[in-house]
C-alpha cells in the first residue's frame, strides 16, 4: 500500500469531481461525521448516512433535490452495510468507531467487533459494488509506545490500548483492499479533533466547556505537562474530502495542526477564551496514556492539505457556541 510519504505528490492531478456521486458516510450523526456530510452536501454530492443514533437535519438544500439519504441501524448487521452501500457507490467515509481509550481497556471485545469487523465488512461490501475509494477515520493512537519523538507515517504501529489496537488493525485491512482490489485506502491518523458540535464527547475540550458551564471542577490526569496537538474539525474535513477526491493518495497519512500544547497551557487557553479562571484539581494518570503527541503533517502538506483555524480562533468559536464565554458559565 503506497503512503503518503512513500506517493510522489498532489502536483498535477486534479481533485475527482463528487457531483451526483453517491458516497457513504458512517457516523453521519456523530460529531465528526455530521460536518462531513454537510461538506460533500456542499460539493453536490449524493449522500448517504448511516448511524444507530437518530439523524439530524440532513436538508442539502431548501427544495429537497439533494436530500441525504439516511439509514438507520447498526453496521453489525450485514443488513445494515448492504442497504447503506448501494451498487453505485462511489465512496465512502468511514468515521462510525468506539473512539473512547477506557472503554476499549474494560471492553477490549466489543471494541474489537465496532473498529475491525465492521471496517472489514465495509470493505468487502465497497469491494462487491465497485466502490473506488474509502477513507478511514483513524488516529496517532496506531504507534503508542514508538511515540517517543515526533510522529509520522513510518513509526512502527506498537499501539498501547485495545483502541489504538484495532485502529491500527483497521488500517492493515485498508491496505489489503487498497492493494488486492483496487479500493484506493486512505487512514488519516487523526490528533485530538476538536470544534462546534461536540457537545456529546467526552474529549478534553468539551469536558472544559462542561466544567466552565457548571462551574464544576476539571480534572487533570498526571501533572498536566503531557502534549498533544489539537486539530480544529474544519481541517479534517478537508483532509477527509482530499483522501476521497485526490487520485493517487493512499496509506496513512497524519493529519494535526502540527503544534503541539501542554494539558495545562489548553487550560489557559481555554480560560482565555471564557475570559475567567476554572477550577482545576489533578489525578493519577491514566493507563496506557501516550507521554506526547508531537506529529509531523508534512506529508499532508505535500498532498495540498493543511491546517487553516488556529487553536486560539478554534477555542473562541467552541466557547461561543458553548455559551460559556465573559463569564456566563459561573
């Protein structure tokens, strides 16, 4: 499977044209997934959701021309996979995961059958209909103890959790279909994805928006010096429609701002876009926790992909939706 370090470059190939193309996003409801299909909405694209969780407004436009199509259902069910990629399909967009670190040590399993199985049926169902592209959600994760200096697309996947784990097996299934049948692969290795819309996450960002709104106490694991880099949702997005449009791109491919911040420095960051101080106390650390999150996207950048919000003007949109800037969270 060629990489996006290993591919030559964007220069010279035009982006595919998705108008009137039917592309498959899973977790169309999900954080994420709802501004990707907003997206493609905007590209003229024939879209189809798929969740468990009951759609939002999915109106493309005013006269209804280009409605999504939305299913409903789990994507356990073989069922569920073959009435969401129709014969037609042209890609897909597989953001549905278990996405939560814990959940997947206490339930190791279950998170096993949400990120291989249905990544693998996906896959095949993509390999019967004629599918041409599939771009998977994938993270940093993927490398856990090799990530001792800074990340990038040749680190040797040694994951730490069962999340990091399947993500990772998720990416080896990718490559077998990129390189047996012709399913052009892309696994963008998300950093910590953050912007309007989380309310229902469980990431860093919106529990400090939840601790602010309550006044409530934010809890820091560890001594709070750990770095991680912060991706606003808008730049994955478009990395997202570059890994379903751009020919000749396949493999993993970083995808994070490229700046990387302490736990405790977002803290005030944050603060500084509330405009007051939040209580904050600390605990151990949690098991299996990566020391650092410092990532190298230049390979990104040599596909035309690069990060445009900032944390700073990310951080002030998310509070104004929030509610809980100039103090109106105390």
């Amino acid at each position: 499977m060629t990489s996006g370090v290993e591919g030559t470059s964007a220069e010279g190939t035009a982006l595919v044209d998705l108008v009137g193309q039917r592309v498959v996003v899973t977790g169309g409801s999900g954080f994420i997934g709802g501004h990707v299909v907003a997206a493609l909405c905007r590209l003229g694209a024939q879209v189809v959701s798929v969740d468990r969780r009951p759609a939002k407004d999915f109106r493309c436009h005013p006269d209804g021309a280009h409605d999504v199509k939305v299913v409903l259902g789990d994507l356990q069910d073989n069922a569920v996979v073959e009435e969401a990629v129709e014969p037609g399909t042209r890609a897909i967009a597989h953001m549905a995961a278990q996405t939560q670190v814990l959940r997947s040590i206490e339930d190791p399993e279950g998170t096993f059958a949400n990120n291989v199985v249905v990544t693998d049926a996906l896959l095949e169902r993509a390999r019967q209909v004629g599918a041409t592209s599939f771009v998977l959600a994938s993270t940093n994760a993927v490398v856990g103890a090799g990530a001792s200096g800074t990340l990038h697309e040749g680190v040797p996947l040694t994951p730490l959790t069962p999340y990091g784990a399947t993500k990772a097996a998720g990416e080896m299934v990718l490559s077998c279909y990129n390189a047996a049948y012709g399913v052009r692969g892309v696994a963008l290795r998300f950093t910590n994805v953050y912007g309007p819309g989380m309310s229902e996450k469980d990431s860093i960002v919106p529990r400090l928006m939840r601790a602010a709104g309550d006044g409530g106490t934010f809890t820091v694991y560890g001594d709070g010096r750990q770095v991680r880099d912060y991706v606003n949702v808008a730049d994955v997005v478009s990395a997202i429609l570059l890994g379903l449009r751009r020919p000749g791109l396949s493999g993993p491919l970083v995808i994070g701002s490229g700046l990387s911040v302490s736990v405790l420095d977002l803290v005030q960051l944050v603060e500084n876009a509330l405009g007051y101080e939040l209580k904050v106390e600390h605990v151990p650390a949690k098991p299996g926790e990566m020391p650092a999150v410092i990532v190298d996207n230049s390979a990104a950048r040599r596909w035309g992909w690069a990060p445009s919000v900032s944390l700073e003007e990310g951080l002030a949109e998310v509070a104004k939706e929030w509610g809980t800037a100039d103090g109106t969270g105390d």
